[in-house]
C-alpha cells in the first residue's frame, strides 16, 4: 500500500521560533532591501553547517540568528513574517500554530517589549482569519539574561493570556544560567493559567529537564529529547501527561545526535510519551514542520498508523479550543481511513 501524504495529515505545530520561522528567500529579500551583507552561510551555503557541541559552535548559532532578526525592521516585516508562516504550516497539514518570541528582541526598534507584543498578537489574528489556520503566541524569556527580565516578561504574557497568549517558555543555550533561579517567572505564569513550555534536555541531559518538571511545573518541553536518558524520569513525564516537542532536524544540526537513525524517537513512543514534532528553526536548519515527519518516517520505518498517533498528540497537547482539537482529530482519524 503506498504511504499516505504526509502534508495531508492534520497536525499541530507547538515549537516554532519567531525569527527562525522566516522563509529563506524572505531573509535575502530584506536583507537587500536594507543594503546587509548576509554572511555566505546564510547565502550561498544556506542552510548553515552548525554545531553546538561547544560554545563557540552555539555563539556562531546565535549570530546568525540574530543577523536574521536584524533585517526585520517595520510593522509589515513583522506581518509578513507570521503571514508566511502560517501559510507554511497549511500547505503542510498544520491546523494549529503556536509561535514563540521573545520580545525583548524587539523591543529597542518596536515601541517595547508591550507595544511588540500586540503587532504580533494583531498579526496572527489577522494571519489566522486570512489563511485559515489556528494560531496563538507564546512568550518565552532568555534564560541568558537576568532571572529579574523573565518575570517582566511573564507578567507581560500574564496580562495578554486571554488575548491571545498561551504559554511562557524559556530558550536559549541550556548551559547558561541556572533554570531553577526562573521558577519565580513561571509560577507567575502558572497562576495566570498559561502553558509553561520551558526548553530542557537537549543540550544538556535528562538533568535538565528533570529541573524543568519539578521546578519550572513544566506543561510540555520544549526538545525534553534526552528524558530518555534517565528512565525514571521518563516514567514520570509520562504518568504527569507531559508533551515532549521534539525537533528531529535540529538536534542533528546542533550536534546532539550524529543522524536522524540515532534520534531516540522510537524509544520514547515505547515508553508511552507524547510527542509533537516541531521545525524549531526552519531559516536554520532549513526544514519545515511536513520534514519532520517525512525525516523521521524514513529514518525510523515508521508506518502511518503511528504518524498518524504523532499527529494526535501534537494537537492534544495544543493550546487549542477542545472543540477544534475534537474536529482535527476526526481529521486524523480520517486520514488514517
């Protein structure tokens, strides 16, 4: 029987960063338009060889992430951006998107991180009528800078949670910081009734995200990969309902796993984890949310009854209405026919 298509199959999208979601030939496009000079690996050598393996590898990541967050410059950048993606997540299947930022990036050039925050709620609301896709925002701090900015922010997505807002996360490089100093930023969130998505266990080991669960009351990880690590852990992820988002590209790219055979996905379905495959960064590491099914698909043999089980879990563990949750999973159902 020949495999279903997978960007046909209704799914969710819960790990996806605001600047890394912007189309390649939309990075050149502006990047002219202001006179920039890309660097050639963000050009001709597009996507970037990357590594994270140490620290220069993570700056050199960093770079060009912020090279790329440097060319939006208006309000239509910023409405084009989301516009695009989310017209990216429908031809690939996706009936949910959950787009991450951190507006204190922004905040210099836009107004503040208040005023950046509701051009982007406005341009998702705007980009979901028009496209047809679900969209919502998450707030995420940087758990490079001071413990202090994350409660801003975490107040900041507090008083937006019924406006669009549906979570409060935590990026960057795991090895900076220590996670446990911005719990006090994320019971703010809790109270407030937000999805606390923080990052843990991909950079680092099940440590990590084992400081995430039991301080950080963690919702959904963001990566959680390396729970597998530690099979007590795991087990508690699964009895808590915790969704892992697993981004299969990206930690190939960044060097936490040598091949996309040796992403230890099959692993964590046999433990009974819910998992919801996200892109991460596709300006990045140059692969959207279908890819990553498709990637994990042929590097795994995995049949379409358990993409379609993928697909289920992505959106339950969405922030969506119960309502559309019930209808994209009679879609999956339906798919799988």
């Amino acid at each position: 029987m020949r495999p279903r298509s997978i960007e046909e199959l209704p799914k969710a999208h819960l790990h996806l960063h605001f600047t890394g979601s912007m189309r390649h030939g939309t990075l050149l496009e502006l990047a002219a338009r202001e006179g920039y000079r890309l660097p050639d690996a963000l050009v001709e050598e597009w996507p970037p060889t990357l590594s994270a393996a140490d620290e220069k590898g993570w700056f050199r990541f960093q770079r060009l992430y912020d090279v790329a967050r440097s060319v939006l410059r208006t309000e239509d950048d910023v409405r084009r951006l989301v516009r695009e993606a989310a017209e990216d997540d429908k031809r690939d299947g996706g009936r949910w998107l959950e787009i991450q930022v951190d507006p204190s990036g922004y905040a210099t050039l836009f107004g503040g991180i208040t005023a950046f925050t509701e051009l982007v709620l406005d341009a998702v609301a705007q980009a979901s009528r028009e496209v047809g896709i679900g969209m919502a925002v998450v707030i995420a701090a940087n758990r490079t800078r001071h413990p202090l900015d994350a409660r801003t922010l975490a107040r900041l997505a507090a008083q937006y949670a019924d406006r669009g807002v549906v979570g409060f996360g935590l990026s960057n490089d795991e090895r900076r910081g220590t996670t446990a100093d911005f719990a006090p930023a994320f019971a703010i969130a809790e109270r407030a009734g937000l999805r606390l998505v923080p990052h843990g266990g991909e950079l680092l080991g099940a440590a990590s995200a084992r400081t995430c669960v039991e301080q950080l009351h963690a919702d959904r990880l963001g990566h959680g990969i390396r729970s597998v690590e530690d099979p007590r852990l795991l087990e508690l992820i699964v009895e808590r309902g915790i969704a892992l988002e697993v981004c299969p590209t990206s930690n190939v790219a960044l060097g936490v796993y040598s091949d996309l055979t040796s992403v230890p996905l099959p692993e964590l379905l046999a433990a009974g984890a819910t998992v919801a495959l996200g892109a991460d960064d596709p300006l990045l590491f140059g692969s959207r949310l279908a890819g990553q099914y498709a990637t994990m698909r042929a590097a795994h043999d995995l049949d379409d009854a358990q993409l379609a089980d993928l697909a289920r879990g992505s959106v339950r563990a969405s922030a969506a209405p119960e309502d559309q949750k019930a209808g994209w999973l009679a879609e999956i159902d339906a798919w799988w026919g």
